[in-house]
C-alpha cells in the first residue's frame, strides 16, 4: 500500500478557487476523510488525487511517485496511477452484468482468462454479491450496486482506494451498516483510503483522520474525537452539531499539568474553568464550546467546578433517545439534552452546569 | 396522490365528483358523448389523410387505367415491376442509403463528440453553424453543387484546370458519388442532432472510472462510451438509412443524368417523363417501396427492443470537457471546414451564379444584375412566394395543432381507440413523400365531383397535412410526457375546469415545444419537393417547384437568385428560433 502527499495543491476555474494551497499526508493503510459544506472543494480534491482534474499548483505524490507537478508541467493520467475509484453515481456500467463490471480493470490489463475468473469471484465475495455475477447491471438495487462499485475498485488491487460520498444515495440504516461493513473491510485489507463526505457522523465512525475543509482550504486534521472535543477554530467546533458557543474573556491561564491549559473565563453572569490547546493570555477574548449533551441541568443554587449558569427552563422537546432542553440565562439560551426519561417543568429556576474538561475554549 | 398516480385526469372525472365547470365543459371532459363525437372527428380527418391515400394507392395498383378511366382490375403493375433492371434499381436506392449513411454516422459522431464533450472554443456558435445545414432545402444545395462541380464549368474543375494545367475535371457531381456527397450534407447535421444531446447526457463517470481502472482514452472510448451510444446510434443509423431511401433531391439531380436511378426517380419518371403516364406502375412501385419501409421499421423496432441505457444520474454529475491543448483548434479547423464545405460553398455560388449573366463565365464583363430584376419582375415567382409562405403558414400551424391533439390524446388520456389514432397518425413515416403524393394524386382524382381539390393548393396542403403529422405527434408526446400529471390533477383540484386546465396549464407548459414543432413543421413544408413536384398545378406552384422547373429549362442564374431568398428565410427563421425558443430541437 502506497501513502498520498499533497504539498500546496491548487486549483483555480478562472478566477475562482476551488482548492486552495492545500497539504495532506495519509499515511499508507490509514483511513482519512475529507469532510466540509457543499462547495468546499472535497470533490475537487479528491478528483486531483485521482487524475481527473489538474492541479494548477503544487504537488500531488502516490507512494515515492510523484504523479502531479504543476511547477513542471509533469502528469500522469489516472489510467497509470494505479487507483481504486468508488464515484458517488457509481458509475456502473449499464450494458454489462455484474461480472463484466468487475472484471473490467482486470481485463484491461490482460490477464488469463483463468485468474479473471478467480479475482472477480473473490472481490464479489468480499461484497458478499457472488450470487449476483450474472445479472444484468441496471438491474440492482442502489445498496447492491455500491457493493458492486467497491469490488470493481478494489479487484486489481490498487494503491490507493478514493470513494466520493459513496454513501450518499442509501437510505439512513443502509448508510450506517454499509459504512461499518466498508470500514471492517479496509481494516482488513489494510488499503490507505481517502474517502469523501459531508456528513460528520459517517465521518466520525469511519476514520483514522478527519480533515475539515471549507472555502478550499483545510481548516484542521485530526482524530475524530480531536476534531469533535478539541476543535481549533469557532469554525470547526460550529461545523458539528449544534453547541453552545458563548463569549467570554480570560482571567488567568495556566497549563493543565497535560498536553493543554486550563483557563480561568467569565461572560455575562457566569465565570467557571474551561480548556484550551493553546496558552491565551489573561483579558484575550475567547469563544467557549460546550456541547449540548455534556451540560447538566441541577436544582438552582447548586453548583461544583467546571462551568455554571443560573436560568430558567423555557423549552422542551421530546426526541426520543434525549429531550432537547432550552435554558434561558443573563447570557443566552442554552440547548441541553438531558436524557428523555427526566421531567422537566417549564419556566422551573434551574443551574445549568459543565465539567471543565467539557469546555473548549478557542479564540475569537 | 399516488393511488391515481398514472390513472389520466380524464378517469378521475368520470368516476369521481365533477370538479367545478358546467354542464358543456363536463360533456367535453368526461361526457361520452362529446368524447365520441371528438373521437370520430379526429378518426375522420385522420383516415382521410392516412388511410383514404393508402387505399386508392392500392385501388391504383390492381387497376388498369388512370384514376377516373373505366378500366379493369389485374396484376400487370405488380408483374411490371418485377424486372431486372428493377431489382438493379433496388440495389440501387439501398446501397447509396448505405453508402451515405455510414460515413454521415461517423462524422456526425466525432462532430457531436467535439461540440458536447472538448475544450474547443466557440462551441456554441459552432453549434448553431453545423446545424445550419439541415435547415437548407436540399433542391438548394443540390443546384449548387450542381454547378460547383459540374465537370465542364463547375467552379472546382475551373479552378482545379487553371492550378493544375491538367484538361481533366478534378470532381464529376453526377456520379454515384455525387449523389452520396449531397445526402451526406444533409444526413450529418441530421444526425448530429440526433446524436449530440445523448453525448452531453452521458454521466462522465461512466467514462471516468473506466479510465481509473487502467483504460486508455482510446479504450474507453470504445468500450464504454459507444457502447452506450449504441441504442442512440442504432436508432439514428435507421432513421438516416430510411430517409436515404426516401431520399428524392439528391438522386434526381446527380443520378438521372448519370442513368443511376433508385426508386423514388424511378416513380417520378414513371409519371412525369414518359410520353404517357404509366400509373398503374407508378401506383404498384410505390407499394412495394413501402413494403421495403414497413420491413425497415420493423427491423428497427426489433434491434432497439429494450435497448436503452438511462445513463443520466443527475447527483454528482459534473459536466465533463476533454480539454485538448493545441488540438482544440484542430477540432475548431474541422467544424469550420464542415461549415464551409456544406454552407459558405453553396450559399457562395448561388451569390456568384446570381451576379454573372451565364454561370461558368465568370469575368468583369459579364456581371449583370438583370436576373435579380427578372426574378422580381416575375409574377410567377411571387405567386410561388406567396403559396410557400402561406403553406408554410396554414400547414405548420394545422399540423401541429393536430399532432397536438393527437398527442394528447393517446399519452394523456385512456379514451378507447387512442391507439387507432395514434398508428393512423404514425402511418405516413412510413410513406416516402413521392408515394404519398401519387397516393393524394389517386385519393383526389376519385373524389366525387363537387370537391375540386386536385389542382390547388389544398391538395398541397393536405399532403404536407399528412407528410409532417408524424413528426408533430411525437414532438408533442415527447412534450406531454415531461408535464407530469400533478400539475393538471393540481389544477383541476383548485377549481379551474377541463377547459381552463388545457389553456392555462397545458398549452402554456407545452407550447414551447409546440413551437419548436412549428418550425421543424415550417422547414420541412420549405424543403418539400418530391409529393409537391406530382401535386401542384398551374397557380399553385410552390418555390421548390419554381426551382425545380427553371432548372429544367437550364435557367440556373435565376434559380441562384431565388435560391439567395430561400437561403435568406431560412437564416431569418432560423434566427428567430434560437433568439426566441429556449427548448431544442435534439430534446424532443
Ligand atoms: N468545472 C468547474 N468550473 C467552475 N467551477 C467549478 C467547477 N467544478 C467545481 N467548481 C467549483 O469549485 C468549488 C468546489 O467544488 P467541489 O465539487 O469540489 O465541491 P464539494 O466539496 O465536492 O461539494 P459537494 O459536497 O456539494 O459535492 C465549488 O465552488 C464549485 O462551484
Ligand atoms: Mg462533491
């Protein structure tokens, strides 16, 4: 398996620029996502990556190969970067059967009859569609035809395995158990993929590394669980789900004995512990992140460390798994969720309250 | 909603509550009365343009003597016909379809590949330039090159001898070539028409992870790209292969004076160039040509059966342009040399052939202007105007006002005998226009007394009825189909009767296709030689025919002249097409 390095990749439509100035390592077998609005270039980059599109500037490598040099005018077609594809359409060739499609990369390269037989037969099975080589293409439903998309891809064998939102047309339970059935299997095969979403639950199950984007350039890299808990800009913490993002300015800054600091903040009308990954100095203004399911709604008066505000409950909505709480507060309504079994008394006097490791704070 | 999901609205009335509108709008809208007088009305008019020819075509066929001498009933048509020299005829008429067809295909192909699917730059005039072709009449075009290639004083072997010394002509028009070579002028802006929206349709991603599992440009193309084609090419293979059978301007003006023949000059010989008019093989011949066209359908029908790959998926579609570097203006050479070849050659002789007193003299002294005085001055030409126009006119406004009906009918509705009118109104595509005219020659000639048709230019006009109804039918199916039911169901469900459902929601959805329709409809009437040449008759003579008869009598500086208007009008047309029609053409 071959790594994917992206030194300063660019690429401009006329004036306007898709992807900006863009680096990226994914090391070889490691899983990354490229995850962003509509219109943030994912699709653009990844397309570079594969050979479909130019890159106006900068460098794109596979492995120790240099397949993309804009500076030097030097391109290899992606017929030659030995690349495993999965579009977002599928792209399921329609006058073939299910056999033809997969077989395709494999007959192109020539090879016996005998060994076209055995690796297709094998791919299918991966996708667990043996049963279905014979069939006409356009005859398959969109999970089956995934499935069939993903074996053409991986049937040669190749370096690298480039999936645009493949996800994107199955229905939600499909969508998670395909995605965790894709995610066994790249385990297993251990094949470095860069993978294309916008949607950041899918993101976060399947990957090694998550890159955000917007706008064309890359806002952060990280770890799922980095990138949900620790974001480094209002941006990316705004981008996932619906946190509370307060105002506040920094009182006093001091390192958490760990790998980030402690901060010691105050808005209006409440003041309380938080974190960050960088030392702020004291009176910076700061943006705290505190994410709807880590707050705590307790009787009013009561409070321990971390974070805490005295409001009154305004509104609630039954969801099922959790109820969505509004607190209103000096400050500004909070979104709780608290779970569904708790009863809540609209306009009761309440504390909202948060450990401190559960709010991140980033500058503003 | 979805219980009547594809039930038509017109069921819904009948067994639901009237939704608003009185007594008449209901009787016209559910009422079966109203509805079967409508139905017979339309099986009328549709049988007298349809099936009333078709039948005295056959009456002709058994019977021994002109239309409306006594005479008796035998086989002698049908036993003259089977001769030899027609079976060469035969061979004739499908090897030259063939010869055209097959090179028009490839072109066609790698032009729609240039236009829908490359960098090249200007596509979008270039567009509307490779089109421009199909929408000349091909008498105009063919007189042109007629005298563009003409192997004493055709403009080529002029220029050709004066370069090369050599006392040879360097291209001989009335050839076996020459007739390809004009087909082709029509058949590849044809076929690209055809061909171009399928290549733009295509999901690039098809071709793209070809080329990501390992293919070459060249491999994909083949093995991906035209085999998805295939139900599109197939279709336009056909299609172009039976109108080179029905073909009439081409293989009159290159092959008759070459003694090639096929079989549409072979019926128009039959009747105009003998001394006396052999109708009854005239009549006979014109059978079995359709018997070689119903087969052709047939064939059609049984290679497309099932063959059509939808390849548009709309998510994640981007459009996908080949960008070629320097070869982009390689491309734009070989759409401009197409131009040039079948617009700026042609248009350019009739210009010089219309300024010189004799064509083939072009020097300083013989410039003259006295045939654009002539032509002016000619009460004759203008009658021919003025029939063209209003043909053109009536027939494309009532064509598609039928065909409209028609449509509607048979897509929207599930009145019984939709499928009677609907084949009846299909059956003309089957009938070259020089049968169709012999066929009308007949139907008129034996209709009682008190109907004086023949000879007027409502019998012109009932034929080019019948010619275009097929076209103007499937133009608004096409249309219909695309409206979808909601739209009239949510119409009907807010009050608006069946009346006002038709105007403000149907005709204000479908007209423009109606119009596109119009125009192909107004073309087509321009362009009509072959059923116009048997049926007109003093007074009600057509441009075409002016053409045709000046042409004749080796008049060709006047017929540049007119040629020159003609080209004028169809730019004229043309433009407003595009100016004021968004829909295409290529979509319907
Ligand atoms: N051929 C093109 N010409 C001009 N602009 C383009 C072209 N292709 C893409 N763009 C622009 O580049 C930007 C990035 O597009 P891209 O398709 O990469 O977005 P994306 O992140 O994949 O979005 P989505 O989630 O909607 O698929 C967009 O603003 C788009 O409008
Ligand atoms: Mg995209």
């Amino acid at each position: 398996m071959a790594s994917v390095t992206l030194e300063n990749v660019t690429r401009m439509y006329g004036a306007v620029t898709a992807v900006d100035q863009v680096n990226l390592r994914v090391k070889s077998g490691e899983f990354v996502t490229l995850l962003g609005p509509s219109g943030c270039g994912k699709t653009t980059t990844l397309r570079m990556v594969a050979g479909l599109e130019k890159n106006t500037g900068g460098r794109i490598s596979i492995g120790d190969n240099v397949v993309s040099d804009a500076d030097k005018g030097y391109f290899v077609p992606s017929e030659r970067r030995r690349l495993g594809m999965v579009f977002q359409s599928y792209a399921i060739w329609p006058h073939m059967t299910v056999f033809d499609n997969v077989a395709y990369p494999l007959r192109i390269r020539r090879r016996t009859d005998k060994e076209i037989q055995d690796r297709v037969m094998n791919a299918l099975r991966l996708v667990e569609m043996e049963q279905y080589a014979e069939r006409p293409s356009p005859a398959l439903s969109g999970g089956q035809q995934q499935r069939v998309a993903i074996a053409r891809a991986l049937v040669f064998e190749p370096e690298v395995l480039l999936l645009d939102e493949p996800l994107s047309n199955l229905d939600a339970r499909l969508r998670t158990q395909m995605g965790d059935e894709f995610r066994q299997l790249q385990q297993r095969l251990k094949i470095t993929t860069l993978y294309v979403t916008h949607d950041q639950s899918e993101a976060m199950a399947l990957s090694d590394r998550v890159v955000v984007m917007h706008g064309g350039k890359i806002l952060q890299v990280g770890a799922p669980e980095d990138i949900y808990r620790r974001p480094e800009s209002r941006q990316v913490a705004a981008f996932f789900g619906t946190p509370n993002l307060l105002q506040a300015k920094v009182r006093n800054c001091r390192p958490n004995g760990g790998q980030y600091y402690k901060l010691d903040v105050e808005g209006r009308g409440w003041s309380g512990e938080c974190h960050a990954a960088i030392e702020i100095p004291a009176g910076a203004d700061v943006t705290v992140m505190v994410r709807p399911e880590n707050l705590q709604i307790g009787e009013a008066g009561a409070a321990n460390g971390g974070l805490s505000w005295a409001g009154e409950i305004s509104q609630a909505i039954f969801r099922g798994p959790h109820r969505s709480v509004m607190v209103k507060t000096a400050d500004q309504t909070l979104h709780i969720e608290t779970p569904s079994l708790a009863d809540v008394g609209i306009g009761r006097a309440v504390t909202v309250a948060a450990p401190s490791d559960a709010a991140w704070a980033v500058r503003s | 909603m979805t219980i009547i999901h594809n039930r038509s609205l017109d069921d819904i009335a009948e067994t639901g509550p009237t939704l608003g509108g009185n007594a008449v709008t209901r009787a016209f809208s559910g009422g079966s009365i109203g509805r079967l007088i409508g139905m017979l009305a339309l099986i009328a008019i549709l049988g007298f343009l349809t099936i009333y020819p078709l039948a005295m075509l056959l009456y002709g066929s058994l019977h021994s003597t002109p239309p409306g001498l006594a005479g008796e009933f035998n086989l002698n048509g049908y036993r003259a016909i089977m001769t030899t020299q027609n079976f060469l005829v035969l061979i004739n008429t499908v090897g030259i379809s063939l010869a055209k067809t097959v090179p028009s295909l490839t072109i066609a192909v790698f032009l729609a590949w240039i236009i829908a699917r490359t960098d090249t730059p200007f596509r979008g005039t270039l567009e509307v330039l490779i089109t421009l072709p199909f929408f000349i009449p091909p008498i105009l075009t063919a007189m042109a090159w007629g005298m563009l290639g003409n192997p004493q004083v055709g403009v080529i072997n002029l220029v050709w001898r004066s370069i090369s010394g050599s006392p040879d002509p360097l291209v001989n028009v009335y050839s076996y070539g020459g007739v390809v070579w004009h087909m082709c002028q029509y058949s590849i802006p044809f076929l690209f028409l055809f061909t171009v929206d399928a290549f733009r349709a295509m999901d690039p991603s098809l071709e793209e992870s070809s080329r990501m599992c390992g293919a070459s440009r060249w491999t994909t193309f083949r093995k991906i790209t035209l085999l998805l084609m295939l139900p599109v090419l197939t279709s336009s293979f056909m299609l172009s292969f039976i109108r080179g059978i029905e073909s009439f301007e081409s293989p009159l003006f290159f092959g008759l004076p070459a003694g090639i023949k096929v079989i549409t000059t072979d019926i128009y010989e039959s009747i105009n160039h003998r001394a006396t008019p052999d109708y009854q093989y005239a009549t006979s011949l014109s059978f079995a040509i359709m018997g070689l066209m119903f087969l052709l359908v047939i064939w059609q029908w049984a290679l497309l059966r099932g063959k059509s790959f939808q390849t548009v998926t709309g998510k994640g579609f981007r459009p996908n342009v080949m960008e070629l570097g320097p070869w982009r203006w390689v491309t734009f050479g070989f759409c401009v040399l197409f131009f040039i070849i079948t617009v700026v050659l042609p248009v350019g002789q009739l210009l010089l052939g219309s300024f010189f007193r004799f064509f083939g003299f072009y020097t300083y002294e013989m410039l003259t202007l006295e045939h654009y005085r002539a032509v002016f001055s000619n009460s004759e030409f203008w009658r021919a105007v003025r029939n063209t126009m209003m043909l053109g006119l009536l027939g494309a406004t009532a064509t598609m006002a039928l065909g409209a009906v028609v449509a509607y009918v048979s897509v929207r509705t599930r009145w019984r005998g939709r499928s009677l009118i609907d084949g009846m109104a299909w059956l003309p595509w089957m009938m070259p226009g020089m049968v169709l005219g012999v066929g009308f020659l007949w139907a008129f000639a034996m209709l009682p007394g008190p109907i004086p048709i023949y000879g007027t230019v409502w019998a012109l006009l009932l034929a080019y009825l019948a010619l275009g109804t097929p076209v103007a039918v499937r133009v608004m199916t096409g249309a219909y189909h695309q409206l979808s039911y909601d739209l009239e169901e949510c119409s009907r469900v807010h009050g608006a009767s069946w009346f006002q459902t038709m105007w403000r929601i149907m005709v204000a959805l479908a007209w423009p296709a109606f119009a596109v329709g119009w125009v192909l409809t107004f073309f087509g009437i321009m362009r009509e030689l072959s059923a116009s040449i048997l049926l007109y008759s003093v007074g009600s003579e057509t441009l075409a025919v002016v053409l045709l008869k000046l042409w004749a009598n080796g008049n060709a500086e006047q017929v540049s002249v007119i040629g020159l208007m003609m080209m004028l009008l169809v730019i004229l047309f043309r433009w407003v097409q595009l100016r004021f029609i968004k829909a295409r053409i290529s979509k319907l």
